[in-house]
C-alpha cells in the first residue's frame, strides 16, 4: 500500500497535466526506511516524448546525491502514460531500478479525469497496491 | 592505489551489501575489471559489447563518463565513480 498525502497526488497530476503531450516524470523523498514519502521532486524528462521518459543524467546525481545527504530514499517515482492507460509497459518493468520505490502511474489520456496508480516492480514482477491518503486513515 | 565506486541499491548484491567499494586502474575500463575480480559479475550489469549500458548512467565525480570518453575515461587516485541505473521508462511498447 501507498500512503500518499492529498498535496502530494495533486502535485503528481499537476506536473503531468502541465507536460502533456509529453509524458512528466519525477520523484518524492522520504527518510530512508520511513515509507513515507514527503518531498517532491519534478524531474525534467531528457526524452521530452509522449512514450518515453529518461531522467536527465546529471539532474538524477544531484538529486540521488541530496538524498544519501540528507538520509533520504526514492519512496515515490512517478511518471504519466499520455495515451494508454495507468499501467506499467513492458518497457516500465524493463528498466524498474529501484526495487523498493513505489512506481506511479499517472494517465493523461482524459482531460477530465485523473487516472492515478501505484506498483511495486521487483525481478521484473509488477504488483499492483492501493493509494490511500492519510487523512482517511480509520480512527483507532 | 584507491578509486571510490559507489554502488547503486540493486547491484549491492555483488558487492555483500556494501555502498561503496575501492578498486584501482589508469582507465575506467581497468578499474571494472579491477572490481570484477572481487565482485564477480558486477562488470557484466556495467558493460556489453559496445561499451558502457545504455541505460546505466556512470560518472566520475561530477561528470557523465559518456563526454569523458566512456570506458576510455582516465581515472586517478582519489577520484570517485558513481553508478546509478537510469531511471526511464514509458509507454513505449
């Protein structure tokens, strides 16, 4: 399951809006080993395709750098599919390098709704996990 | 001799978990060869038949080794190599 707070799945599907035709890609931070995932991070998409995206090398160091200095890890990395559905290609799996982010999908297809869905992809398995925002957390 | 390579999450299985490895060599080349002697197999998720993965970003210290030469690359004492697979993807069947 993703624990994903109602900013964060907003500011997901604003960035993906915003570069559609494009697919939008990017990360969110969390303290290692938290599963929480708290800071937002765009990413610019090297590719600038509407069926693929690439993280731009040097924008990936400085990034992955400012993690490991401040203790944290890619809890979040998200990118949009701008014709198809919310759902891990093959190419997705393919290239899936963290294996304990949670991936999520972002459809741009609609203009007017918001397709949105989190995978764990590990050995080239996808498993397809609930989002759920913490403020709907049932009360004890 | 001692070049630091940092190891991305998913290829610490070679290396028995650990972040980070020394090795040693003039070029980035030999220094992977170096470090293949030790962690067996870590050179072949790095290198193919026309040189460094595609979808295996390399860097030595602030720089991508595609625009240092690739394997090619001069590497010294005290200088830091960084591996980081490619985060990329998409619809694209």
């Amino acid at each position: 399951m993703l624990t994903l707070p109602g900013e964060l799945r907003a500011a997901i599907i604003a960035h993906a809006r915003a570069d559609h035709p494009d697919e939008a890609c990017g990360v969110i931070a969390g303290p290692a080993g938290s599963d929480r995932p708290e800071r937002f991070i765009q990413m610019t998409n090297a590719e600038r395709s509407p069926t693929f995206y690439r993280f731009d090398s040097l924008e990936q160091l400085r990034v992955w750098r400012e993690m490991d200095d401040a203790g944290e890890e890619p809890v979040v990395i998200y990118h949009s599919h701008t014709a198809t559905e919310a759902y891990p290609s093959r190419t997705d799996i393919a290239y899936a390098s963290e294996p304990g982010a949670h991936y999520v999908l972002v459809s741009t297809r609609d203009p007017d709704t918001a397709e949105l869905r989190s995978f764990r992809i590990a050995d080239g398995v996808v498993t397809e996990e609930e989002v759920r925002d913490p403020v709907d957390a049932a009360p004890e | 001799m001692a070049i630091e390579v940092r190891i991305p999450t998913i290829l610490r299985n070679y290396t028995g978990g650990a972040k980070s490895v020394e090795g040693s060599g003039d070029t980035l080349a030999s220094l992977l060869a170096d470090l293949d002697e030790r962690y067996s197999g870590l050179q072949e998720r790095l290198v193919d038949d026309s040189g460094l993965r595609r979808f295996v970003n390399v860097y030595l210290n602030d720089e991508d080794v595609r625009f240092l030469g690739g394997l090619d690359a001069p590497v010294s004492d005290g200088d830091t190599v960084t591996v980081l697979p490619a985060v990329a993807g998409g619809a694209t069947p």
